[in-house]
C-alpha cells in the first residue's frame, strides 16, 4: 500500500529536525507531538511520510536503548540475589521480576525508581497462599531487553528441564560497591558481630569463588559456613568495619536494621 503524501504548510514551522526530537529523544506519540505542536493527527502523519522518519512501535518508544550505569549495577546485584531473570522462550528476550514482602515496600520502590524507564506497570499486590499461611507481597516485571537475555546466559545454567542461578567470576566481575550493596540488602543478616549472605541456593564451591572475589576486588575475609541443610557466606569478624565502609553510603534507611 503506497501512502500519498501533500505538501504541508506546517513544514517551515515543524520541520525534521523538531520532529525527530519529538520521536526518538521525548519519545512522543504521534497524538502527542499534534497536541504539542497543535495541529491535526493528520499533519503529524504527512510530515514523517516526507521527511521519512521511521515511526516507532509502541515499546520502542517506551524503553531506551540501553541500561545507565547505576541501573546495570543494580540489576547485577539483585540478579545475583532476590531478583529473577525469565525468558519465556529462545525467540524472545529476558525480563527481570523483583518480589518483596509488603514490609519491605520501600526497598522494592526503591528499585523500582531506578528502573522505572524499563516497567510498563506500577508494582502490584501479590498474595500467596500455602496450607494455612497467607503471605502478601509487592511485585514489578520489566520489559524485555537484550541486556537482561545477556545476562539470563552468564547468571543460568539449565538443569533439570528449568535454569538455576550459578555465582561465577564472569558474572562477579560487573559488581560493584553500589551492586555488593544491593546483595547484602537482599540476602545479607546480622550473625553476632559478624555479617551473612544467605546464599543457601548456592553450591559451596560457588560460595568459595565469592568468598575469594571479595577478597581479591575489597580485601574482605570471608569463609563458608554451614547452616541447615546448605551453606553461607560469613564477613569475618575483622573485616566487618571495611565492609561496613564499602556498603554503607548505598544503604537505604529501611535497611539499616542489617549493618
């Protein structure tokens, strides 16, 4: 189908340069660039058929092209701990889901104001009901990109029919202060005077890789210890202000109870 186009008397007033702005930097609508520039639909529409603009999709115009810094350092951290990267199929790109109880809503509004740029829908009430306990929580899911299918592939190894979380360097290698910090608020505990990682869902021999990463990107002592069926990650009791050091600035107020 060939779209015939008209010469507009708008084009000295709308021209390229203001247009593209409009839809690749603001992101707008082609309704929202005619109410902005107040004029027709119509207008907008025989104006990017001329100066042959690609007129994006819905969720181009909703998501930008790439992850800052400290979004990419949070995912890290959260990835690693309480977050959960999903692919539903090979075809399709990965998507990170947060979860945390209603009583730690601040924390998950924090998160979410990081990536905001990346959710379609504001976080949601989510009940679970097991036997004669009812638990709530408070969800979001971004939208899929490819920097979440990347590091789907370094963070999950398939086992079993499904993909379970693995610690390797590849992935330790991208945490940062802000990303150690995001772990610790996630998955950290108080032990004494000591500080935990309740890293029970990973192996041992994944823990001793932390444990020797912490060690050679912080200088922080860190061994293994067994808890329950499983085993975690314990700040040596020497190496705790260090820690504390490291971790503090990047910590929120409702998760101070932890240092």
């Amino acid at each position: 189908m060939i779209t015939k186009t008209y010469k507009s008397k708008y084009e000295t007033t709308i021209t390229k340069k203001m247009l593209e702005y409009d839809m690749y930097n603001d992101k707008l609508s082609q309704r929202q660039i005619a109410e902005k520039h107040k004029v027709g639909k119509g207008t907008i529409q025989n104006l990017q058929y001329r100066y042959g603009l690609e007129i994006l999709n819905l969720y181009k115009r909703r998501i930008p092209e790439k992850l800052t810094k400290k979004q990419k350092e949070l995912v890290y951290g959260t990835s690693i701990a309480d977050g959960h990267i999903f692919r539903k199929n090979k075809k399709r790109h990965g998507a990170l889901k947060i979860v945390h109880s209603v009583k730690q809503e601040e924390y998950l509004n924090f998160k979410y104001g990081l990536l905001k740029d990346f959710v379609r829908t504001k976080p949601t009430i989510q009940i679970s009901r097991v036997k004669n306990s009812v638990s709530v929580a408070k969800s979001f899911r971004t939208l899929t990109h490819p920097f979440f299918t990347k590091l789907h592939k370094i963070l999950y190894k398939k086992k079993q029919n499904r993909y379970v979380k693995h610690l390797s360097l590849e992935v330790l290698n991208h945490v940062s202060s802000f990303s150690l910090a995001i772990i610790f608020m996630d998955d950290g505990t108080k032990h004494n005077k000591s500080k935990d990682f309740c890293f029970e869902c990973f192996p041992y021999e994944e823990q001793v890789i932390f444990c020797n990463w912490l060690k050679s990107k912080f200088d922080i002592n860190a061994n293994i210890m067994r808890y329950k069926n499983g085993h975690r990650t314990r700040i040596h009791s020497k190496s705790v202000p260090d820690f504390i050091k490291i971790i503090k600035p990047y910590i929120i107020n409702c998760m101070k109870y932890k240092l």
